[in-house]
C-alpha cells in the first residue's frame, strides 16, 4: 500500500534537488572576481552530490510505486538563488545557497518524521542525505562568516 504523504515528501525532495543542482551549476559557471573561485568549486562539487541524492529519491519513489516526475511535473522555488545579473555578487550565491540547504534540511526532517514507524527504509535515506544537506549548510555558513568579515 502507498503512503501518499511519503510520496509527496520524496517528490518534493527529488524536486529540490533537482532545482538545486541547476542553480548551482549555473551559479559555479557564472561568478567572477575575488574568491568566486572557492565558491564556485564547493557549488561544481555540491552539483555532483545533490545529483546523487536525486538519483536516490528517484529509486526509492520507484521502489514505493511511484514514477519520479519528469521536468515539466517538477515545481521550481529556488528564487534566492537564481544568478545574481552582477557575476561577482559572491554573497548573493551565498545566501541563496544557505536558503537551498536550508530548506532541505527541513524537508528531510520532515521525511524522517513522516516516516516514523511506518518506513524505516525511506526513513533511512533521509538520515543518510540530512548528513550530507548539513554539511553543505556549515560550508556555506563559514563562507558567509568570510564575506561578512571582509564587508
């Protein structure tokens, strides 16, 4: 039997993550300037990672029953991190990615809630990418330290 609201939760993540990786694949490609470097090297590594976490929410929404959704199914939210018109604008991309991870962090707190005593399976998954969401969060918190120091 499906759990809908599980289902839910995971497509959004999918989404998410899906969204993330554009973001930050445009926003690596794009900086310019003083230590847009740094920054543009965690967002290509973080691409590969959050790719990864798609391609893990894809199997198991597959394994629940469910077919993860093509682009034109998927919902866009990332407005804080769409790239700035000013290439240099390092804290901009910044703040726009803590908000990302942010956000999935909360999500993934709330998959792990949801599936509480009902999908341990599922439940272990977003431990295991919550892991990884919050590493991305002190990265990008020690970046915005660094750029707030040197205002």
């Amino acid at each position: 039997m499906k759990n809908e609201n599980i289902i839910t939760l995971l497509t959004k993540a999918y989404a998410a993550e899906l969204e993330t990786v554009q973001n930050y694949l445009a926003n690596s490609v794009w900086l310019d300037g003083l230590r847009a470097h740094e920054v543009a090297e965690a967002l290509t590594i973080d691409v590969t990672e959050e790719l990864g976490h798609a391609e893990k929410l894809a199997r198991r929404l597959k394994q629940l029953g469910a077919c993860p959704p093509g682009s034109l199914d998927l919902d866009r939210n990332q407005k804080s991190l769409q790239p700035s018109a000013d290439s240099t604008d390092i804290r901009h991309v910044v703040k726009g990615a803590l908000e990302a991870e942010r956000d999935a962090i909360a999500t993934y707190l709330e998959i792990i809630d949801a599936c509480e005593g009902v999908d341990p399976v599922t439940q272990d998954l977003a431990i295991t990418i919550l892991a990884d969401e919050e590493g991305h969060r002190t990265l990008f918190e020690g970046f915005l330290k660094s750029l707030e120091k040197d205002k």
